[in-house]
C-alpha cells in the first residue's frame, strides 16, 4: 500500500508569460505548453525530490503536466505512469470540446519516460459541470486504486483542480494547509491508519510561484 502520496501541480504555463504570441507556438488550441518559467520550476521540484523516496510518478496527460513530470522522471530515473484521472478539470467554459491531446506514440516520441504498458484507471467523460462532484470523483477513483495497488511513496502530477481534489480526496475536512501554486509540492503520509498533511511548500523554487 501507499504510505506517501506527493501532489503536484504543473509548472508555469506559457500563456501566462507571453500573452502576445503563446498561440502562435501551440499544435493543439487547448494544450498549453509550460514557460521558460516552468520549466525551470520542473527542473527545481525534480532536484528536490532526490532527497525524497518516491517510487512511482503519475502524471496528466495533458502537455505541461508531462513536461512537469519528465523533468522530475529524469531526475529520479523514474517512469511516467500517465494517468487521464488527474488530468484538467473538463470544463466547457474552457474547452468547446472534450480537448485535443497528444496520442500515446506522439507522448512517448517527446517524452522519454512514459510507461508504454500502462493503462489509465479512469477516462473523464465531456463535459465535466461540477468540480466538486465530478472531478473530485474522477481523481478520487484514480487515486484509490493506486493506493491500494502501488508500494511505497508516489508523485501526482496535475492541474489546479485535479490536484486540489487529489488533497480533499486524502483529507476531506482538513485540506486547507495545501499550496495551490504553479510547481508548489505538498506532501501526506500515512500513519496509524489514517493520511496526515505534512507539508505544502515552494521553497524548492528560486522565484514565489503564482496561483492564476
């Protein structure tokens, strides 16, 4: 069973830090790529991690989140579980249509780490109307199977809302201490049978992260 879970969130978003000319960049409208910013806070959360025992990585398949979790893959020699249960919340007001996403040869082509062999737990249907049901659901599914099927510590690498579910799905009442920022890394342990927060924190970072 897993007894350390490290939640994630992806690093800066290039629309965040070129607001002129980000499209112009993009192969798919709603996959937004990370910053020069963002990689950077990839690279950082990937060198802090070294200290930390994590033994599985799982990661949204969205762009930026794979670009997130190939730097810290590298760093630890770990591979990518890439897992659609932590992926974006799905929200029509931000995707006209269930999103156009890298295929399975395109991500393993860029992203070195992926794990050919396995396969998600959970494929989010379009649209997703509520966040608090829904997506919460969706993450909290995910995140119970591999609890109980993995060892040992795992890194969740998601967006805003799967991350925050992620926190809530492991501390209904008492996720307040977590760290919502862009490559902020939050920790939970499991003892006495039951999870605990330990940390929420972005002094891996050598610049504050922001929330957008």
């Amino acid at each position: 069973m897993v007894n350390e879970v490290f939640i994630l969130r992806h690093g800066i978003r290039l629309d965040i830090d070129d607001k002129a000319y980000w499209r112009h960049y993009l192969k798919r409208n709603d996959d937004v790529p990370l910053s020069n910013r963002g990689i950077i806070q990839a690279e950082e959360t990937g060198k802090f991690l070294k200290k930390e025992n994590v033994r599985h990585i799982f990661s949204s398949p969205f762009f930026r989140t794979l670009q997130t979790a190939q730097a810290v893959a590298a760093k630890l020699n770990l591979p990518i579980n890439v897992e659609y249960g932590f992926m974006e919340m799905l929200n029509p007001d931000w995707f006209p249509t269930y999103p156009e996403l890298l295929t399975k040869e395109e991500a393993l082509s860029i992203f070195p780490s992926i794990n050919r062999d396995y396969e998600s737990i959970v494929q989010p249907e379009y649209p997703e109307m509520d966040y608090e049901v829904v997506v919460l659901n969706r993450v909290k599914k995910a995140l119970d199977e591999i609890i109980k099927n993995y060892e040992g510590s795992i890194l969740i690498v998601g967006h805003g809302a799967s991350t925050e579910s992620a926190a809530k799905a492991l501390l209904p009442n008492a996720w307040e201490g977590f760290d919502g920022k862009m490559c902020a890394l939050n920790k939970y342990v499991h003892e006495n049978g039951k999870w605990t927060f330990a940390y929420g924190t972005t002094e891996h970072l050598s610049a504050e992260s922001i929330l957008n």
